[in-house]
C-alpha cells in the first residue's frame, strides 16, 4: 500500500496506523476517537507487532491520514488480501450497493456515498467493493469491482440495476456465470418476457420445455412458498434482443402467509446457466445472503449508519478496514456471534491478537 506523505513529515508509518485502525474495529471502535483512545489504552498490545516507536496518532491526525490514503488502491489492496485469505474460489458473489448515510456533508452539499460491495454467499466474506457518488452510479461501479476480482467458475447475482447487456458480457468475459433481476429498466426485454410468462401460464407451460421446484419455509410465524419455474427454450428471446450468453428465464412465485395475511409476488430473472429449477432456486435465493449477513452486519454491529466519517476519502477506507474486521471475525473458529466475538475482543488482548492470525 504506497504512502503517499512526504517521507521527512511521517512520524506514524501506514502499516502501524491502519494496524491500530483495524485492531481497534475488531474491539468495537466506531468513530476515529473510539480508535486513538484504543491506541492510548493498547500500546503493549500494538508492540507485539510493529515497533509503534511514537505511540500512536491523536484522532483528527487519523482522520487525516484516512482522507488522503487513496481509496481505490486500498480496496484493490483488500481483494488481494482477501483472495489470500480464502484460497478457495467463491461459488455464488453476490454484487449489491449500501449508501453511508451519515457520510453526507451539508457544507459543499456532498451527497453520502455508496458502496458497491461484492460478497461470497457461502463462506459469508466480502470480497471486495467500490466507491460510488450515488445510488444511480452502480451501472458504473459494477464492472469497476468485476476487473478487481477473480471470479472464473463463480455465479454472479445483481439486482435489477446491474441488469445491463455491459455488465452480462463482463462477467461472461471473466469465465463466470449470472443470474440477473429482470425488471422495467430492461424495457422491450422485460416486456418480451411477461407477456412470454404469462401466455405459457395460461397455457399451462404446454407449449414449452420447463422444470419447476418447489419449496416451503416456516419461521416466526410466517409461512413462504416458493415456485422456481425455469424455461429454457429461449432462443426466440435471444434472437429478437442479443442478450449476451443468455440461456434461460427464471420465474420465481412466492407466496407469504403471516396469520390471515397473504402476501404473493412473482420475480423474473434471466441467467446464463443451463441448470434445473432445483439447483436455480438455492442459487437466487442465496443473493439475498448480502442483506442479512453484510448490510444488517455493518449496520446493527458495525453501525455504519450511524458513523459520521465524512471528510473526503475517509468514508470509503474506514468502510474497508470494517470490511476486514467482518472478514476476520466471520474466519474466526467458535460458534459466538458476531457481536460477541467483538465484545470479548475488547477486552481479552491475546483473543483479539489471534483474530488477525487467522
């Protein structure tokens, strides 16, 4: 990771403050303050690995330093730590955008920024992200974050914004495969496929080759079925709109029961996958592992919404060094929850210091 300061003025190295910084974010840190003050408190514990012959920097001194570190080389720095860090390729990468909230500033009007983030549904990592201005900037940012990673042999899932023919082709491009939302953005393609849908349902699917699957799952008092209809005789579709690789359609039917409530909703997606209903259904379902297990997580135990880190680049590296500290915690052995493994990191130094040996 270059240090871009001038050499003569750099009292406290890089290695040693992103060190202090990641350390303290494993014990619960949240603000620059919450940091230094751990930096004070933990300097026996910081020696154990770098010389840290200053001590550490005061907030603001941190504050700074995020600013200025370049946003784009770190992140490409955290896929590289994190391919190290897996060693196994990830199956399903599911690709999806947050919005830092407090990051806004109403000096200048900066709008808050917005992480693309791409995340490992089964091993529960992320893998890497992207800065963004703005929610509508995805379209942009996604192929950004897909010439980061190494994703042959991978599915990709994205909601209906990453739904472009650019972004189908990337992917295709890097030997992997997608399945992407279908919704009114795709314009004449979405259309195309409704009235396809539901011609053939009214029909009774009588007119083409399809496989179907369903499954039911009960929890808190709801009741959710789920139909995965997958058709694949699309070659009138792919003829008409040159979708790059496209193979199949997917209709998802759920059907949501909370007490004398029901809720239904039908989803469409289109894949380059030749795979039957049962294998298709696991797989899109399992995109939505990036709302529970990443954006919940930076939520309710990281508390990004509530961080104030606003100045410059400082939003996005601080949003990294979160994302290695949910890395290490996630790789950590032990069945405790995430928010316990933090509160005993607190507290216990010879546990925090063998998160970052994992």
């Amino acid at each position: 990771m270059p240090d871009l300061r001038q050499r003569g003025k750099v009292r406290y190295p890089l290695r040693e403050v992103l060190l202090l910084c990641l350390l303290a974010v494993l014990a619960g840190a949240e603000t620059f303050v919450d940091i230094a003050r751990f930096g004070d408190a933990k300097l026996a514990l910081l020696r154990r690995f770098l010389p840290f012959g200053d001590g550490t920097p005061s907030h603001d001194h941190l504050g700074d330093i995020f600013a200025t570190l370049d946003a784009e080389v770190f992140q490409r720095c955290f896929v590289a730590w994190v391919a190290a860090l897996t060693g196994t390729p990830a199956e399903v990468i599911a690709i999806d955008g947050k919005t830092l909230r407090r990051s806004y500033q109403k000096k200048g009007a900066k709008a808050a920024i917005h992480m693309v983030s791409a995340f490992a549904a089964r091993q529960r990592l992320v893998l890497g992200q992207v800065k963004v201005a703005e929610k509508s900037n995805e379209i942009v940012a996604i192929p950004k974050l897909l010439d980061m990673l190494a994703i042959e042999g991978a599915i990709v899932t994205i909601d209906a914004m990453g739904c472009q023919r650019d972004i189908a082709q990337k992917i295709l491009d890097k030997k992997a495969d997608y399945a992407l939302a279908l919704k009114g953005n795709q314009g004449t393609l979405c259309e195309d496929v409704e009235v396809f849908v539901a011609e053939q349902r009214a029909r009774g699917f009588k007119d083409t080759t399809i496989s179907r699957d369903e499954t039911v799952d009960g929890d808190h008092g709801r009741i959710e079925t789920r139909t995965t209809t997958v058709i694949q005789d699309v070659a009138w579709l792919q003829q008409r709109h040159n979708w790059p690789g496209l193979q199949g359609i997917v209709v998802v039917d759920s059907r949501r029961e909370i007490g004398n409530k029901i809720e239904q909703e039908t989803r469409l997606y289109i894949t380059s996958l030749v795979l039957l209903a049962n294998q298709l259904g696991p797989i899109i379902r399992s995109h939505w592992a990036i709302e529970n297990s990443l954006h919940w997580v930076m939520d309710m135990i990281f508390r990004d919404d509530e961080c104030r880190v606003r100045k410059e680049h400082a939003p996005a590296n601080f949003t990294t060094i979160k994302h290695m500290a949910h890395n290490l915690i996630r790789k950590a052995p032990g069945k405790d929850s995430l928010r316990l493994k933090r509160k005993v990191a607190a507290w216990d130094d010879d546990y925090l210091a063998s998160l970052i040996a994992v």
